[in-house]
C-alpha cells in the first residue's frame, strides 16, 4: 500500500485542456493561459502585431474558451 495521495486536479485543468485541443492550442503553452483564468475579470493583454509566440490574442481565445466549457463565461469586456 502506497502513502502517496493524489490530490484532484484543479476544476479549469480538464477545460483548459479540452479547450487547447479544440483550437489547435500547444499543451506546453497552457501555462501561460492559467493567469487568466485566475483573473477572469481583470484586464487581459492586447496583441501587439508584432507576430509574438503564442500571440496573446490566442492566449484570450483559449481563456475565453475554458471559461465557456465551465459554465463561467468572462463578463467583463474585452479590450480593444
């Protein structure tokens, strides 16, 4: 018998990664989707054209996507 406890993963981890499958997204690139989802409310980065990996407005798409899958849609307006 094993001391080792499995902890479950927290409840955006399946969405993020269901959501990165739907768009084509990099699974080694979700860690830069989290912060996002830790603020979903607050001020998201802009695309800045200058043609940046992952380019942040894939990073929203991605946000935008897991939070729709959990059943909490973001509210706040997304920048221009």
């Amino acid at each position: 018998m094993s001391d080792v406890t499995h902890s479950a993963p927290p409840p955006f981890e399946a969405a993020l990664v269901r959501a990165s499958e739907e768009l084509g997204f990099p699974s080694y690139y979700q860690s830069c989707v989290r912060p996002l989802l830790r603020n979903p409310e607050g001020r998201w980065p802009r695309c800045c054209g200058g043609g940046c990996e992952p380019c942040a407005q894939t990073l929203i798409q991605v946000a935008l996507r897991t939070l729709e899958l959990m059943g909490t849609p973001r509210k706040a307006p997304l920048p221009d």
